[in-house]
C-alpha cells in the first residue's frame, strides 16, 4: 500500500499534457491509486517536454507522472470501452481534459459513467464554460494566458504583450481541479453522493487577474480604471543592486522606513510622499524610484544581511541554474536523486507540502507507455489469454519493462 491520506482512493486520469496531469500527480503523491489511461502512442507531453535519454520520456513528463501506472488503450475499440468500463466500476475519480463531445462518442459523458458508478466524482477541466458562446473551442495554456488577459498585464507593464513563460493558466486551473475534487471526496463522505464537476480555464483565469486588475472598474459606476499601478510600475521588478539584483518588498511602515535608513535617506520617513503607507501608494513611481537609486548602493549579498536584521522581505534574486544551487532548497531536501528503470538517475523533486496525516510511502517513477497494462487488466478480471489477444489485436499496449528496458 502506498499510504498517505489517499491511499485507499482509485482515480481513472484520462488527461494529458499539463493540466489534467498535475491534478493526478497530486493525488498520486498523497497515496491515491491513480491509473494513467493513455492512447497506444501515449501522452503527448512524453515528447513535448524537452530531450529524452529514452523515446516518450522527456524531462516534463517525468516530473508531472511519477506515482502513477500506465494502461495504454486504443479507446475508439468497443473491446478497449468494456475494460474502462470495468475499472470505472472500482473508481473513485475520473479525471479528463478533452472537449465534452469528445467525452460523449466514447459514450463516457457523465450519464453514461455515473450508470455504471453512481458515486463516481466526475470532474472534466475544459477550456470555456460550457453555458457560453466558447463552449466548443479547443485551448492550451496559451490560448489560455492571452485570451484571459494575462499577456495584456504584461502589455500595460512592457508596451508588448507576452506569456509568462511557464504553462501558468494549466497549472493554476490544475490546482483549483485539485481543490473541487478534493471537496467533492469530502461532500461525498458526508452524504454518499457522487457528483460531476466541471473546471473551465478561461474563468478561472480571468477570475484571477481581475481579482487585482478589475480595480476602480469593480464599482457601478466605474470611479477609475482598471489595472493596480503597484503591479506595473517600471520598478516593480527585481532592482538592480552593485553586483546583481535584489527582490524586496517593503509595505508597511516599518519596513519602508528601515529602507530609508539603510539606504542613507532617513528624511524620506517624514516627506509627505513616503511618510505612510497611504502616502507611497498615492505616488509608487516615485516610491520605487527612490528605493531602486538607493538600492544601487551595495551587493546583494550585503542587502540581504542588512535586510534580514531589520525583518524587511528580501531575497536573492535566482536564474534557473542558481534557484537548483539555492541552499535553503539543500537544507529542506527538496532534490533528490533517484534511479529510474530507464532512464537512469535523475533528479526529482520531493512533496513540497507536509501533513501529520503522512503521506506516500512508497515511489514509483513516471511509467513506461502501458507499462502496467497487463497488471491492471488483470485487476479488472481479464485472464492472461484475453489480455493477450487484446495486445494482439492492438487494442492495448503491452509496455512491461524487459531487461533492456
């Protein structure tokens, strides 16, 4: 048994790419059996996620996987929806991030599934809500991050829009999937019922920005415009420092006036345009002007030190490269190495999150395409004979690891 707070939870993950995957990785790490359901030529994330020592398994897809076994399927084949259909009996979650239609030709829509388990949590992450005009379009993080008005923050900010690069919006909504289903085990405790949950990518991302950036537009009437200045001010960046930069924020009093002090402008605490926190968001260019000029003055590591003893928020700032160097990461032991069947060893990233509850016990790296197809059709009921003739017939992958790998 794998244990953690999820151990005795069975999720069907028939997602892909980023934001189905997360939600599973979670549950998987906190003990859930989780079964990868994957067409024969498997995700294909196993070959968008960088160069892979082996073929379909790049970099991404072993860390968005592990703790998960693969059953590789040809779903369109009626013998491949009878096997589904066996193991959604045993469920407690399925997990999807296709288009609902998608969902209903392979007769899995919520209907069909909750005939076959009443008390299955059913949560499919879409694209757009299902009662608007984009029901029907397909989206990834991109469509996503421009579409929901995060390149536009970076449009105001810059004077070009971007995406942040990193799947943001498939991450984020992974998480908020995480949520629903979590809340949705715990509903189903208390009453027994089971219920479809659908989790759509474009509200939930334009819920987010216009939590901050809505602003004076948040009134009936309007008494401004949107977007909070703090947020795009030139200097609300990493600020230069002697040798490198510095990321800090200082909001309170206390912290903006040992700024003034340590960076030799004491009067700053008593000029009517930094004297209170009312005062510096009334003119945050200047603020941040001033504290960027300032900031000039010393290393960062110097900063750091003079900024800890006076508990104002600052940090180092990190490239990729120096963030897997960070020291605090070592002292937490955050990486560690770990062997993998075929790939060799890599480096993985530990649970990040800590409950008395426990957690996962055991590890499994991310599987090969159908590596546990045969163990779990056998869970299902299907003898060696039949199992056979369904990998004969290319209606399941047979993806057990040889000796070779």
């Amino acid at each position: 048994m794998a244990g953690g707070p999820l151990k005795d939870i069975r999720v069907i993950d028939m997602t892909s790419v980023v934001v189905g995957p997360m939600v599973s990785l979670m549950l998987a790490d906190n003990g859930a059996d989780v079964i990868k359901v994957e067409p024969p030529a498997g995700d294909i994330v196993r070959n968008l996620g960088g160069r892979a020592i082996t073929p379909n398994m790049s970099p991404k897809f072993l860390h968005l996987n592990r703790n998960k076994r693969s059953l590789a399927i040809d779903l369109k084949k009626p013998e491949a929806y009878e096997a589904i259909k066996k193991l959604l009996a045993t469920a407690d979650v399925l997990l999807w991030n296709v288009r609902p239609s998608a969902m209903a030709r392979l007769k899995l829509s919520y209907e069909d599934v909750k005939a076959i388990n009443p008390k299955i949590i059913y949560c499919g992450i879409v694209g757009f809500g299902q009662d608007g005009r984009y029901k029907n379009k397909p989206a990834y993080d991109s469509i996503i991050q421009g579409s929901g008005g995060i390149a536009a923050l970076h449009h105001r900010a810059t004077g070009e829009p971007r995406y942040v690069p990193i799947v943001m919006a498939d991450k984020t909504t992974g998480l908020i999937a995480t949520q629903m289903v979590l809340m949705a085990l715990y509903h189903r405790e208390r009453t027994g019922e089971g219920q479809s949950i659908e989790v759509p990518m474009f509200e939930n991302i334009a819920r987010f920005v216009l939590e901050e950036h809505m602003y004076h537009l948040t009134f009936d009437p309007a008494i401004g415009t949107t977007g909070d200045p703090r947020l795009f001010d030139p200097w609300a960046r990493p600020v230069p420092t002697k040798d490198s930069y510095i990321c800090i924020s200082a909001n309170t009093d206390a912290q903006a006036f040992a700024v003034f002090d340590a960076i030799g402008k004491p009067e700053f605490k008593t000029d009517p345009r930094f004297c209170s926190v009312a005062a510096r968001f009334k003119h945050v260019p200047e603020y941040f002007a001033a504290r960027a000029e300032g900031l000039k003055q010393k290393t960062t590591a110097e900063w750091i030190e003079i900024f800890d003893k006076a508990d104002v928020p600052a940090m180092q700032y990190h490239t990729l490269e120096s963030l897997i160097q960070d020291p605090h990461l070592n002292d937490v032991g955050f990486f560690r190495k770990v062997d993998h069947p075929t790939e060799g060893r890599i480096v993985d990233m530990k649970m990040t999150n800590k409950s008395t509850a426990g957690a996962r016990t055991d590890f499994m790296p991310a599987p090969k395409i159908g590596q546990q197809t045969v163990e779990i059709l056998r869970e299902a009921g299907y003898s060696e004979d039949q199992i056979k003739a369904m990998v004969a017939a290319g209606i399941a992958v047979d993806g057990r690891l040889t000796a070779k790998g």
